[in-house]
C-alpha cells in the first residue's frame, strides 16, 4: 500500500519492489496473484486501527 501512495513517477511491479526495498518484483506479483487474503478479517483489521489512532469507535 504504501508504495501505491508514495509519489512515485511510476507504479509498477518493479518500482514498488524497489520502494519497498526488494531486489526484484517477484515478492510483490506473488503476493497480487497467488495469495488469499481473507476479506472480511482485513477489512475488520484497517477499522480497528483506523478507529484506535482516529476515531469513534461507535461509528
């Protein structure tokens, strides 16, 4: 995620692996083809973070 936010020129596999410190994409394309993530756990998981540094917690 950060490195789609950072100001980059370019937001590609390479330029995000580099951003983040990789020597080559491969990490990053695995990760966007391959991995399962479990929607409804992440999306539980940004709310409480989100709610715990900025927000009500009864929103």
């Amino acid at each position: 995620m950060c490195g789609l936010a950072a100001g980059l020129d370019r937001r590609n596999g390479w330029t995000i692996a580099e951003h983040a410190g990789e020597v080559s994409p491969d990490g990053m394309q695995r990760l966007l083809r391959r991995a399962e993530f479990d929607v409804d756990g992440v999306r539980d998981d940004v709310r409480e973070l989100v709610v715990g540094h900025l927000g009500d917690p009864d929103a």
